[in-house]
C-alpha cells in the first residue's frame, strides 16, 4: 500500500484495494441475521432525575 496517502484517482484507488488481505475482503458468505436490540428500561431514580425538566427548557 501507499503509505496512508489518499487515492487521488479511480486507478489509484482501485490498486490501493487490491493489496487488501484476503481475509479483509469481502465474501460470498451469508452474513448472520442481526440481534434483537435489548428492550429500554427506565428505573424509578433515572425518571426522578429528569421530572422537573421542563422547568429548566
């Protein structure tokens, strides 16, 4: 690779890409299906911190 100047051409970048190792590159591989997101829980304290917001906006 070119030190870690930026590609200044279409040609540049595309050499720049090819000397990617092999196990960087991407695959035919199906990728896994995405986690669900945990679920927000608010407590009782956090809420109490922001009850009298709006007097502050």
């Amino acid at each position: 690779m070119r030190n870690t100047e930026e590609a200044d051409t279409l040609a540049e970048l595309i050499d720049d890409c090819t000397e990617v190792p092999a196990e960087l590159r991407p695959t035919d591989k199906a990728l896994p299906e995405p986690r669900l997101a945990a679920k927000w829980q608010v407590s009782d304290a956090n809420a109490a911190q922001v009850a009298n917001l709006d007097a502050y906006v």
